[in-house]
C-alpha cells in the first residue's frame, strides 16, 4: 500500500471516530465543548508522559480523558452557579488548563517530541512512517490502527446506548424520570471525545479535530431531522472531508491538515446556503412564499367583504396603497400573483375573487372594516 493511500485511509478513519461523538455534540449544542476538551486535555497528555516517558502508552489516553471530565465538570460547576453563561465558563477553563500544559511542556518536556505544532497541527504525511510492528511483522501505519480502534469504541459506545443517548439529548428530564442517567451519559460521552482528541492529535493536530467533529455534523444537520440519517451523513462528510482535502492539499501543495479544515468548512458553507430546507436560500424563498400568500389572503378578504366597492386596475394601487400600504410595484406583483392562482379573475372590468379565492377569505380574519 503506497503512502499517499495510508495518508487518507488514516484521515478518513480519523474523521468518521470524531465524527459519531461530535453528531451528538451538535444536537446539545456543545459544539464549543471540543474545542475545550481538545485543548485542555494538553496537561493530561503531559502529566501522561512524565508518567511513563513514551508518547505511546496508555496512560496518555487515561490522563486525557480525565482531564476532559475536568474540563466539563468545571465548565458545568461554574455555569450552575448562573453568574456566567456556558460560553464564557468555556472561555475561562480552557485556556487556563491549556496554558498549565504549555508552561509544562515548556519548562520539562522541551527536549522531546512533544511540541506545541505537533499538538495543534499535527503532520498527516508523517503517519506512515510510525508504523506498528508485531512479531516482526510490518502491520501498516500505527495512527491507523490507533484510530481504527477509537473508531470501534465510538461505534460500540453509539449502537449500546443509541436509545439512552437519543433520549437524553432530546429530552433529559423524561430520560431521568425513566431512569437512564442522562448525567452519567453526558459524562461517559465527554469520556469518549476526550479519548478521540487524544488519538487523532499526533496524527491530524487539535485544530483538524474540532473542524471534523464539529463541521460534518453541523453539515449534516442542516440536511435531515432525523437523527440515524445524520450520524450516517456526518461519516459520510467526514471521509468526504478528508478524500477532498487531501487531493486539495496534493495539488496546492499545502497543509494535508488545513486543506481538510477548509474543506470542511466550505462543505458547510454549500449546506448552510443550498440545503433543501434549512439553507439560507430556501429560507429565504419561503419567506418570499409565506409573504405572498398573506398578501393574497388579505386581499381575498378584503374583496369578498360585502361592503367593499369593485376594484377596477385603475383604482387599485390608490386603494391599495391606502388600505395595505402598498406600493404600486407590489400591488401589481400581488395581483399578478393571484391571478396566477387562479384566486382572481376579471369580471366586468374589475378584479373580482375566483372560488378559490372566496374559500381563502372564508379562513381569513379581516384586518378592520373596509372602506
């Protein structure tokens, strides 16, 4: 298997693991949340390695868990005492935690290969050259096994307590009423994204773990409700994410890293713009129809009032302009409208409502007394 292909197999992997937890993280808008925990876990990394003096022993990912449950239980503690909101106790612990581990890393830990750009940026090219070795077998990349196995675990973690999660993001208080822990839950989810961020770091760097645990779902979120079509579509965005990035990256001859994170951002900038209905553009063609059709629906009232003289197209714009306040462009374009719908006609040289357009004023309430 050439490099270039274990490069994108390891960064395809990366993004489905962060991805699953970071669906979730999305729904209770936590998204801010990674971003601490991908850099506040930075002591736990440390104190980890002082530990055991290997970059590659278990103790770093246990160190890193537990202080991402810091990181929430902190953030939690000062956010109940209701003096600051979640985000500025998000912006109060995390860059306290991070800068213990970067005064660590720089006062003991300068003369080893834990530095700050490995951290933050991480290096994708260099993965294939750590490789795992066993029984002195060549057995591919050691970030792909890492992050192959993450992947399991947030995989298992998701299919076990899929119904148990569901609940406790949609709706807490009946999940505890029914007894299904949701603060245990919470806890055990903080768990795994701590453990995910510490797997990706030497491979992708922090700041490509919050864009593929948040981007994708955030992407994904923006084109369904529901909640298995969306943990499917933020994998699916998420080795889009990489596959792109990657070949972007090749052709620029820029950061693999980067070129992923800009990806993903603008895969999110296609949703938030074009999706179906949630996208800005469909927003805004559907406050144009909503728009139309209550000028149409006030209009319809007002003309099947009994009281209400004819309206001939030559007295339409003053009337109109007096009665609605609209201007004689829009008075023309919701004319225009109507009779487009069939909910006026011209009867006698004056607009006059269709069958369709009595039944419409027969749902509407009439503004005030026409003139």
């Amino acid at each position: 298997m050439s490099p270039q292909v274990e490069v994108q197999l390891v960064a395809a992997v990366t993004a489905v693991a962060c991805a699953l937890p970071g669906a979730f993280l999305v729904l209770r808008r936590m998204a801010m949340m990674s971003d601490a925990i991908t850099h506040a876990i930075l002591p736990g990394i440390v104190v980890g390695f002082f530990l055991t003096e290997s970059l590659g022993s278990p103790l770093l990912l246990v160190g890193a868990a537990l202080t991402g449950l810091l990181t929430v239980a902190l953030v939690e503690s000062i956010e109940r005492t209701g003096l600051v909101r979640e985000d500025a106790a998000i912006g109060i612990v995390f860059p306290i935690l991070f800068s213990i581990g970067v005064i660590l890393i720089a006062r003991y830990a300068g003369d080893v290969h834990l530095d700050l750009d490995a951290v933050l940026l991480g290096e994708l090219a260099f993965a294939p050259f750590n490789r795992l070795e066993l029984f002195g077998s060549d057995l591919g990349p050691r970030a792909l096994w890492v992050m192959g196995t993450v992947l399991l675990l947030n995989a298992a973690f998701l299919f076990t307590f899929y119904k148990e999660l569901k609940l406790a993001t949609f709706d807490p208080v009946l999940a505890a009423a029914l007894g299904f822990m949701p603060g245990v839950l919470h806890y055990a989810l903080m768990g795994m994204v701590s453990i995910t961020a510490v797997s990706a770091f030497d491979a992708v760097g922090a700041i490509l773990v919050v864009a593929l645990m948040v981007g994708p779902p955030a992407t994904a979120y923006l084109l369904t409700d529901r909640l298995d079509v969306m943990i499917g579509l933020s994998a699916a965005l998420g080795v889009a994410n990489a596959l792109i990035g990657y070949a972007a990256a090749a052709w620029l001859d820029a950061s693999i890293a980067g070129s992923m994170a800009t990806v993903a951002g603008l895969l999110f900038g296609l949703a938030f713009l074009l999706a179906p209905e949630r996208g800005l553009v469909a927003q805004q063609m559907q406050q144009r129809t909503n728009t139309a059709r209550f000028a149409e629906q006030m209009l319809a009232a007002y003309l099947c009032h009994p009281q209400t003289r004819p309206l001939t197209p030559e007295a339409a714009p003053k009337r109109l302009y007096e009665r609605f306040g609209w201007s004689a462009q829009k008075t023309d374009a919701v004319l225009e409208y109507m009779c487009e719908r069939g909910t006026l006609t011209r009867r006698n040289g004056a607009f006059a409502c269709t069958e369709h357009g009595e039944s419409l004023a027969a749902h509407a309430m009439p503004l005030s007394s026409p003139p």
